[in-house]
C-alpha cells in the first residue's frame, strides 16, 4: 500500500495517474532491446580477458584462432590504433604490456557466431609473466606496494576531491561531543535487465552506426570517435529500449570501441553482447568507500563541525566511479546544517575492478557513512535523533558552505512524516528485537552540471490532425522520462494526453543534445526543455487562433484542446482546427506549428576549489525503517518503510511511486544483500545463484509519502526523485538494527554474520 | 555524351559534380525498399478480384478459405466498415452490390505466407450476375449505356476542368489558317523498380504503423485515416527507400486500407506487395487522352486561337489521373504566347482501369496533342517549325491568359539551341527516312498549388562536432533531393558537403510537413525550405561567433567550415568550435544550434474560374529529336536527342542529366514502345515479356543542354526539372516521323504498324 499526497489539483494531467508511457510495449514483448536486434551477415564478437590480474604480457598468438572456420576477425592492441578511454584515458581498449586486472581486454573475436567466437578465444595463445596483484586500497599506499601503473610511479590517483569551508579544528574545539567511526560500502553490481553491449556497422555512406544502450548517447558518440580516432560527425549513435542502466552506462567501454572497430574492419555488423555472468564478471561496479567520519556537535545538539576521510579505489582504470566523489561532497557539506566542513579524498589503483556512478552517485555510500554517525552522535548526545535531524535539518531559502543555494527544502515535513506513519515512539520502543531506524538525504533535484553543459534540447511539433510529437535529447532507461515528458506537453499545451506522443531513444541524429539520464536530471532538465518547446508551440497556436477568432491572443487559453476567449464565451475553436486553419487557408502565408528549445539550467560548474552551486534545486527526504532482526541468525527482516521526499510537485503519481518503491528495493539489496566478492580482483559469485539481489518477499510494505511545495524553477514544479530513495535505505536499516540490538554495524553489507559476530562481541 | 552549360561559378558546392546521396547504399544492396521489410509474427496479404468486368454480386462465401490452415483472416465488405477512397469517394476498398473493373477488390486474406493466402482467395466462392460493361469513353456517353454507377444515372463525372479566356470565337475568325486534328494517347504502366504495397501493424500504444511507398506521407496519413474511419493522430506513416513511383503512389489505394484493416483485425504485421504480374494488372495507370486540338494563326505566324476538347477515362472510379486535366488546362493556355484559348473536358466512367498521375500528369500527353498540331498549323503555313516555334514562344515577365505569371523564362533560348545542336537546317533535310522534329514544353518548375498548402517544412541541427543533420518532410522516390538538399544546405552554411547529412523519408512523425514529391516541386519547394532553415542556423552562428570573436555578425562569414571576419583576417575560427564554445562556454546561457522552416511557395489556388499563378515559377524546354525510320518495317530508332531545359541554376548537375536522361528515356517509351492492351478492361500484356518497356539499346544520343537564368525565388535560382525531359519526347519524335515519312501519327505509341499502315494509305 502507498500514498501520495498530492500539492494541488489546479491542473489537467499534470498529477494525475497515467499508465507509463511504454508499458504496453513492454508488457507485450514489443519492446526491443540490445538483446533483440539483429542484422543480416551480423557477426558476434566476443573479447578474451586476462587470466592473471595482474601480469606482463610476453606474447600473444592469435595465429590459430583467426584460422578457424567462422572466424571472420581477430584483433589484438598491435592490429588497431585505439586511443585509451576513461577520464584520465588511462585504459587502452586492448591491452599491450602489461595487464591490470583480470577484465583486461587483450583480444577479441568477430565470428558468425557467439559459440564459434567463445571457442577461438580458447585458441588464443597468450604468454603472461604474472605480477603480485595488490587489491587492497590501503595496501596499495604503502611503499614496496606493487604498481599498477608503473609510469606513474605511485598507486595514488592524480585527483583530488577534497575541500575545507570554515574553521573546521576551531569548530571541533567548540563541540562538547565528537564522534568518530568509519564506514565501509562493498562491491556492488547494477545488475539492470539489459547487459551491456554494442552492435555497431558501417554504411554505405560510411557512417559508423552504434546501437547502445548507452545513458548519455551525445557523450558516447564523442568519446567512441575519440578512441576510434574518427570525427564525431561519423558517428550515429541509436539507442533501442534499454532495460535500465542505473548508472553503469555513463562510459563508453573497452567493448564499445571493440565491436566498433571489428565493424569498421569487417564492414560487417558486428554485435557484442554480455552474457549474465560475463556482466557480473565484467560490467564495472558501483564504487565502494571506505570513509572515516568525525562529527561534533555542541550540548543542545547543535551540529557544528564534520570531517570525512574518504579512499576509493579506483581498481585499474578510472571510470566515472571515482567521480562519486564529487556528489560525496555535497553530502558531507550539505546534510544538514553544518558550518565547518572538511572532506578528503584518496583514490587508488588497485587490481580490483573499475568503477561505475550508480544510482545516487555515491550519495548512497556517503550518507550510509554520515547517517549512521549522526544517530552514533545523538545516541552520544542522549537526544532523540529525530529531534536531533529536525534540529539540524536543511532549510529553504539557505547556502550550504559549499555553495549549494537551497531554494525549496522540505527536509523538516520529511522527517516528521516519516517519524509520525512510522510510529516513533523514541528509542528501543518498537518492541522485542524490534528497532526503528531513520536517515535523511540531501541530493541534486534541479540537474547537476558535472559536465559544460548540463542542458537539453526538444522539438515539439503539432501536425494538422491534432497529433503533438515531442522529441527531446533524454534517454529512457525505464525510469518514466517519457510519461513525464507525455504530461508536461499535454498540460502545457492543453492538450488530451493521448494526444502526445514521444520520440525518446532511437537515432540521436535529430535529437537535440542532452547531458545524459543521471543525476535525477530528466523530469527537471529534459521537462523544462519540453514545457518551452510545448510553450512556444501553444503561443504560435494562440497567435493564429487570435487571427482567426478575432481576439487578442492573451485573452485565448486552450483547455481540453479547445481554444477559447476567456471573455467572450462566443469565440472558440478545436485547437487542430486552428492548426489546420493557420496551414490551410492563410495561402502562401501558411505556417505550420513546430517549436524547439534548449534548457540550460541555472547552476554553475564548481570552481577550483570545488565550490559552486551544482543544480538548480535540491531534493531531500527522509526514510524510516522499521526492522525485526532474529538473534539467533542474526537475519534482518525489514517490517516496514516511510519513504517522505521532497520532490517538489509530483508529475506523475505513478512514476513517483515507482521511483521510490524501486530505490527502496535496491537499497535494501544495498543494505542487507548484495556483495560481489573478489578474490584477487576476480568475482567469485558470478551469478544470480550466487550474488544475492532482493527478491520481493524482501521487500516490505513501502509507505511513499511526497512532501514539498512546488519549485519555482522546476517544470510545474517538478524536482528529481530518481535517485534520492535508494541514498538513506542503507543507514535508516544500521540505524533500526543498533535500535533493535544496541550494536551498530558500520559496513555494508548487513549480512546476519555481522550481526551474530557484533552480538557475539557485545556479550563478552 | 551529355553537357551542361552551367550558369555560374560563384559557388562552392551548388553546381558540383556529386555522387547522388544515396547512391552506394543502392549499389551495394544496404538499401532497404519494402520488398526487403519483414516483421516477427507477419502476415501476407492477398487480394481477391473480381472476375468480371462489371456484375452485380450476388454472394460471397469465404468461410472455407477462413478455415484453411495458415489462414488468419478473411475480410468481405461485410466484415469491415471502411470509408471510400478516392477524389469523389466513390471508390469503397472492399466492394459490395456490384464490381465495377477487373480490379475491384472483393474480399482480402490473411495467412502466414503468400502462398497460403493465394490459395485461400480460391477457396472464396463468388457468385456475379455479369452485366454488359462498357469499355470506350465516347460510347459510355451515349444514351442507353451500361452505367458504372447507376445511382448517378449517368457515366459523365461530375468534374469539369473546362475553361475559357479571350474571345475565342472572334480569335478564330481573325486566324488565316486553322488547322484542326484529333490526337490519342494510351494506357501506360508507371513500371518503377518497387511495386506497390503495405506493411501495416498496430503498436502496443493503439498506434496504425504503415511502412509504405508512398508520395505523399502527410496525405497518406490523412486519408489512410479517413478510410479507416479513425483519427489520423493514431497513423505513423514510414517509408522506406522507395523504388521509383512517377505518381503512381500519390493516393490512398484500397490495397493500402484493406492491409491496415487486416492489422487492425489480427493484431499482427501484415505486409501485401503486388508481384510484377498483379501490378501490371491491378495498378492504377496513366492518364490516357483523346483530345481534339483547333488551332489558329495568322498568315504571318501569330498564334491567335486554340481550343482543345478534351475526353479523359477515368475508369471506373476517379483516381488522381483525371486532375491530370488541371496541368493540361496550363499547356493548353500557357504553351505559347495564345490570347485566346478554350478548354473543354468530359470526364467519364468505364469499367476500365482507373488512373493515377504519372511523371507530368497529363503534361505529356496534352503537349503531343498540342505541339503535333504545331507542327500541323506551321506546315499549313509554310512555315519553318523552328521559326514558327520562335516566334509564338513564352517569354520572361509575361502572364498567360489563365494567369501564370511568368518570371524567368529562356524558352526561346531553348528552342535555338535545340536546332543549332540537332543539325537543323529546314524540312525534310535529315536525309533518307530520317526526320527532325522538335516540340517544346511548358511546365510548373516552382511547386504546383494543388492543395491547400504547396509547403515544405525543414529542420537543421548543427551538433557540437560540425555534423549538419537535415530533416525535411519531401520524399525520396529516387528523383535525387536528397542531393539536392545536402548541396543547398552545405552552401548555405558554408561547410563541406560530407558534413551534412540528410533524413529523408523514414518515419514521418516528427518530419515537417510537404505535400508529397510531385510536380516537380521537390528541389524547389524542400530546398527552399531547407535553404531558409539552413540560412537561419547559419545567423545562429555568426551570433555567436560574434560575440566569440568580436565582430559584428554582418562582418561574418563562413567559408569552407571556417567563420572569418571579412575585414580583419585575425579573427576566425572554426565553425564546429564556434558551435561548441557557445554551448559549452557560456554557462547558463549556453545554446545550440537548431532551427526550421515552413516554405510555402508564393502561389495561388486557382479561382472557380480556374485562373490563377498555380506555381512560383515555371520551367520551359525544347527537345530535338533527329530519327530513322525504316519504311519496310515502320520501325522507328531515335537516333539522337537534344534536351534543352530552362531549369534555371542547377544545383546538381549529375540530378540534371539523369533527370533528362530518365525521362527522355520514358519519353520514348511513351513514344514509340508501352501501351497496356486492354480487353474488357482487363490487361492482357501484364508481364514484362508482353508490356515493352525501352531497353538500353533504345535509347539515343541524349544531349542534354541547361539554359537560362537563376530564377530569383528559386533555391540558389533553381527552378523544377523532374518531370519536363519526359513531356515534349513524344510529339518531337511524331513530328520527325512526319518530317521522314510525310505521314503524320495522331495516336501514341508511334507503333511499326501504325507507321505501316500510314504508308500504305499515302501510297493508295
């Protein structure tokens, strides 16, 4: 059972309860993924990894496999110039030399099948000296640690994410209590429906065509051309449906510009697809983090200083999961009011896997951290750590020491909602081996200008049957984009819904340009390209209509896809008619209605030293757990959740409610399930009998509450919501076991072991 | 061996020699027609005909065929409720009470090849009532005919095109000479590559797709609708590569509506496509003509009168090719400098086949009836033809009695080069049974208002990496705008041809609306609108670059991909990074560049008067052709033609030449080779053994020639060409029959036998 207490119901569609825009599709099996495309003469590709993690390479022989039947092409790094990707461009598509992990690309197979291209990777002879591998980021640090990259000289990463505002050590003298505890978040998969791949050909005209589910098609179509070392313009990037991403589809990969360059070479299609377990084995993960946490606070509970050591490890290559880091300090600068603030950051190259944004982009870790030592420092304090979060909670109208400009903030009615349907009674007061676990989130919900531009472009068109095509530069990956876009248009045009049809995926060509789907950024960023394209379209309308009915047009609306005078009740006409009119009998001074726009929203890129006010609106919310942990196994069982968000005016009840029963779901997966684990760098639970997802008898009742007031810069009021439900399951659940057994866990995940261990411990 | 005469060379790329934009895709098989279009799930379409030519129904059972295996549905007129096609909706897709034609469509399967659903249309037991049919538009008017429609009470349609400007009687009475004749042309197949056909399914959001061949998408879309009695926002339109069409696929054809209402019914794929032999059978023909042509001139050469009766078949139901008569209705009054002109026109049912337009819709064959009677008329004068020609010809800044207005006009010019290049030195002076004869054409060359809107809409969109991607809602038949416009979208923005790259055709949603590729409209209404598009990007640019480079915008210009201040040489960058800085270096007021267009041509709808400037601009032309005919056989070789055409600037010069060279090749298989032989309305040469289409070994010498002016409303001065090489090919070759033999052929084509039996009766 859920609820959604809607703001207002001043309008058409906006807020009301539509099926997803693409539901039918998929319920019925029209939707087409990666997985179902084919091409006549298609060839499958598949890529040989090393078998050490870390090693030299002495030879490759792929004499024997290229002369297999069937075998159409095989290329190692001495057949293809490829320029390194990743954003130190440090991970060539094909290893030469050395190899530092056990994912590393050394050769790869074009063949008329993906069985005949397995088999020739077997037949390739590849001579390894093997290196001692270092997988712990700690290690890695100390001097004789083995290098991973040699030429650098050391295992530390060139990057810095760490900052300082205010007197931090004066602050901490001031505090009467301080906390200090460190917190560990594990290796953890993204496991979306869809695995990753490519399928990539080359046109008659010459142009590299790219069938991804990439999250950010306009970045993949330059950094592939990049590797490739071809001009973007060459590039089409088309996206079918993509059975979600979360994050994990942000890069453009080693198999990306593999299966481009076997197409490039064989002027074949070439399609390259990851089995489940090549995913698990494969796919990047999400970042884990060790963070040590140090907060005071003054006798009255007021906050007044925190400092966050952070190291994550990097594994071999430095993907965007690094750049978690950059949400991180948003977090540790900006939950909750807080005046002093440091942050510092230490990433590694390890042997272990690279790393990849998943949902919430490091929030999730960050806030497992920061949550589960502000409960640590109420519980020191001997306040209620919901007084303690009301006390401390994020205002409207406020500056994080950061730069981040809070403009609407309903942090305090999230945590009161959250306390009053969870039934909070204080402390150790849900009953025998019960406990009740709160935390809060403060997360982008206007975009977040990680790149130059964080903006997005649509086109809207309304033909002469009344039918209104909407493209915009978005991405679906399953998260509703489209039914928002759907509603936004309509609402704004005045149109009925089913009206308005959507052009989202597909080729990019003619799609205006977008960041890409990630930070919570497509209702807002994509939303608010569309409400002006949608806007400019309903003038041009109301501009002919005024013509026609003889009324100014500032006096006409259009409800129920009727243009009316909003004086003289006499004057009105369908608004295709008038379309059609403006088209039709204005001779040669016809026009037709179609209206594009580019939203950039307001934020600013961070300065030097990392301050600036990323998004052009914040989302908070608050969740509350309730648990039931069994001491005898020490297993967890979840009761209940109040998820209370404050995502402005909800655009689409449904998809609100999806966002947040889907984040809930993953982060429980994150709090008490999932783990890959590595032994030298290599996944030993490969596979879904082995690597724990939640099932839905994990899940429990979810009570998704919306608090907020519209936002004055969001579409309707509209803020992002994709991300902040997955970012406090975690610590609200190590919140709810410490109140149901007086032990805290401080690493992720919160398996029964941990639990029978800490109560083992707490016995002695 | 062909040249053009290029006007000027002040371009970069317009006036270039390029491959045609599509070509390799073409040559190396990637082109995707919907011959090669299958589905998952899809099932195949057949048609059942009626036996006779006209009958009443009496029953029909389907209910074997429905039980056949492989068979999914059955559909009568009974079993879906359809909306009637056609200009005067007298044509139901699915035929009840009575068969009007060979054609008429009586019932449709559906089955999972086919094979199946051909068998299954034998298993359908029809029962007819045959009636007396008639077949000959003369005696369909006669009293006491079989009526095709007997509720109309007659077999004249209701649709007259007549006209009538000066006074023709007087004229008449001031003619010294006036020569009178009757001339004929025949049934004729379009015969493109691609044959007709659907493939039609309905998408989990309730949407009709159809992947067509049509013409006209946006008028497909409409009347497929209308037919289907559902709203045209419901029907996405697709099309394919298309294989050539010439007209033929200008209208919604029962075919079209029986495949949607089978998708509609089965929920599945459903595909029907004509085989070459049901084509020839069941696809809609040319416009066939009888036209009795009454000229008059002065003893000096003045023509002073004409007046033209004119009988169209429109078959058994009015298709597009009974409006041939509005273009006739501008040769008629328009082809020469004629103060007085009258036209007649009965338009009248049969059970024949119905027409649709075809390349010059009823230009070619009015232009054989008039420019024979030139020849006649200038003979009776003892007039050189040539001079007779030059004196009557069209000249710039003039406006016909029906009120085109004539701008740019190199009619004149045309016929002398025409002369000069043939050899032409006066009457009977070719040698033996060798002939010269020359006609000339008058034709729309700026979009032909037709409809409401003659309008072309066009986006731009230029991408952060210098790609230019063009959308325009014209289609690609194979007539070459999509060259046309990658050139004219190139020039105006000044960057190399390879960056830009055309969408054309595919899915029509999100495609700014056009009329439909006809009339010759293509490069001068699409690239006019593409032109205004690219224009606007282009002043985007130089904004922006502007402000970039400090300078003002008029000082800016774009040459070869580089913006560079005119007067300070310093200044300049690249285009591609002028585009990137202002989007990723202006913050929160970043943009990019996007723009459209809507061109509606400057023309009028004609008057009930049918007066009226139907086209922005026309084209003009003069063809020579030089012939031998051997008087045993009477079989003619066309030794060579020269083709001068005023198509003002041309944009693409390899366009031009193939556009001449297609249709002097058609030209003369009008002329001399195709005729469907029908008996009782039923073809009886439906193959390509039977029907002759011209072979390589028929065509001549083609000397193609390119004169006149840049037309000012024209793209870069372009005017239409796509239909003219085709119109004046068929009276030059009768008119140098004439000037060989003496014998003067007044019915196409100009068979052996024809000429044979001519002789035989000037020897008696």
């Amino acid at each position: 059972m859920t609820s959604v207490e809607l703001v207002g119901r001043e309008f058409s569609v906006i807020g009301s309860r539509v099926p997803k825009y693409d539901a039918l599709e998929k319920v019925l099996g029209e939707a087409r993924y990666l997985l179902d495309l084919e091409m006549p003469g298609m060839l499958h590709a598949k890529i040989l990894r090393s078998s050490h993690p870390h090693a030299r390479l002495l030879s490759i022989d792929a004499s024997k496999a290229a002369r297999m039947p069937g075998v159409v092409d095989v290329i190692t790094a001495r057949d293809v110039r490829l320029n390194n990707l990743g954003y130190l461009k440090d991970n060539p598509p094909l290893k030469w030399g050395k190899v530092r992990s056990v994912r590393d690309e050394i050769a790869a197979v074009a063949a008329v099948d993906p069985e005949t291209a397995s088999e020739a990777l077997h037949a390739i002879d590849v001579k390894y000296e093997p290196l001692p591998p270092v997988t712990d980021p700690v290690a890695a640090l100390e001097p004789g640690a083995p290098l991973v990259h040699e030429e650098l000289g050391t295992n530390r990463v060139n990057l810095d994410f760490g900052l300082s505002y205010g007197d931090v050590e004066a602050a901490f003298q001031r505090a009467d209590v301080v906390v200090e505890g460190t917190y560990r978040t594990q290796y953890v998969a993204h496991t979306p429906g869809d695995t990753m791949g490519a399928l990539a050909w080359v046109d008659a005209q010459g142009i590299l065509n790219v069938y991804t589910n990439t999250q950010a098609p306009f970045l993949y179509q330059r950094w592939l051309a990049e590797s490739l070392g071809i001009p973007a313009h060459r590039v089409r990037v088309i996206q079918p449906h993509i059975g979600g991403a979360f994050g994990r589809n942000l890069d453009v990969y080693p198999h990306d510009v593999i299966t481009a360059a076997l197409a490039m070479r064989t002027r074949r299609p070439v399609k390259l697809l990851f089995t489940r377990s090549e995913e698990l084995q494969n796919a990047p993960t999400k970042q884990p983090l060790i963070a040590r946490v140090r907060q005071g606070a003054t006798r009255d509970g007021r906050l007044v200083a925190r400092e966050v050591d952070a190291i994550l490890d990097a594994g071999a290559y430095v993907g965007w999961g690094v750049f978690d880091a950059r949400v991180m300090q948003y977090t540790v600068t900006g939950l909750y009011s807080v005046p002093a603030v440091r942050f510092r950051t230490t990433v590694v190259y390890t042997n272990n896997p690279s790393t990849a944004a998943m949902r919430s982009a490091g929030n999730s870790q960050i806030t497992f951290a920061v949550e589960s030592n502000m409960d640590e420092l109420a519980e020191r304090l001997g306040m209620d750590p919901v007084e303690f979060r009301l006390l401390n909670a994020n205002r409207p109208n406020t500056v994080t020491p950061q730069g981040a400009r809070i403009t609407t903030c309903a942090m305090p009615e999230a945590i009161r909602e959250a306390a009053r349907r969870i039934g909070w009674r204080g402390r150790h007061s849900a009953g025998p081996h019960r406990g009740i676990g709160f935390a809060c989130y403060f997360h982008v919900g206007g975009g977040a200008r990680i790149y130059r531009s964080d903006g997005c472009g649509a086109i809207v068109k309304v033909d002469d049957f009344g039918g209104v095509i909407v493209s915009v530069g978005g991405t679906e990956i399953g998260e509703g984009l489209d039914t928002s876009i759907q509603l936004i248009v309509a609402e704004a045009l005045g149109v009925p819904r089913d009206r308005v049809r959507v052009q989202i995926n597909g080729d990019a060509s003619m799609r205006l340009w977008d960041v890409g789907t990630h930070a919570s950024r497509g209702t807002f960023v994509c939303g608010n390209a569309a409400l002006r394209a949608a806007l400019d379209a309903r003038r041009q309308i109301l501009e002919g209509a005024s013509k026609i009915l003889g009324a100014p047009p500032e006096d006409l609306e259009v409800v129920d896809g009727f243009v009316r005078s909003r004086t003289d009740p006499s004057k009105g006409m369908e608004y295709d008619k008038v379309v059609r009119r403006m088209h039709f009998f204005s001779g040669a001074q016809g026009r037709i209605v179609v209206a594009s726009s580019f939203y950039e929203p307001p934020s600013e890129e961070p300065d030097e030293r990392w301050h600036g006010n990323v998004s052009a609106t914040y989302g908070f919310g608050c969740q509350a757990a309730l648990v039931e942990v069994d001491p005898e196994t020490g297993r967890v069982k979840v009761l209940r959740i109040v998820s209370a968000h404050d995502a402005g005016r909800v655009i689409n009840p449904n998809g609100f409610e999806g966002q947040v029963q889907g984040g809930v779901a993953m982060g429980i997966g994150l709090a008490l399930l999932e783990e890959l684990h590595l032994s030298e760098g290599r996944v030993v639970n490969g596979s879904f009998e082995d690597y724990r997802l939640p099932r839905v008898t994990d899940i429990p009742e979810i009570d998704v509450v919306s608090v907020g007031e519209p936002d004055p810069e969001g579409p309707y009021g509209a803020k992002g919501v994709a991300e902040g439900p997955v970012i406090p399951v975690g610590p609200a659940i190590a919140n709810a076991v410490a109140d149901a057994l007086g032990v805290r866990i401080r690493d992720l995940p919160i398996t029964p072991e941990k639990i029978w261990r800490a109560l083992a411990l707490n016995v002695q």
